[in-house]
C-alpha cells in the first residue's frame, strides 16, 4: 500500500497563519500496513514542518 502525507511549514506564531511563503508539499511510502506506512512518514518530516493530512492509497 501507498501511505501520503500532505505536510506544511510550522507557522511561527499560534494563529495558524503568515510565517514561512514556502508551500507545502506530499511525503509518500510504500508500506505492509497504515501504520508502517505512518512511521515511516513521520522519520521523514524535516524539521519545522508538520503532517497535516494522511492518506492510503491500496490499489
């Protein structure tokens, strides 16, 4: 199965907005399970950043 993540830049302050103009972009793996998959992921966040949505895609 195919795991995604949509992630984002941390926002620099607690409103949620301005802070970094860079956009955000998809993380993805190929995994045995969600889960696996989720780890992964997560190991391959930069720093600064967040996961924002994940998503399966078993075809």
């Amino acid at each position: 199965m195919n795991v995604i993540a949509a992630i984002e830049p941390v926002p620099e302050n607690n409103t949620g907005e301005g802070g970094s103009t860079e956009q955000g972009r998809e993380l993805s793996v190929e995994a045995a399970s969600y889960e696996a998959g989720f780890a992964e992921l997560r190991g391959q966040v930069p720093e600064g950043w967040r996961i924002i949505n994940v998503r399966r895609d078993a075809y």
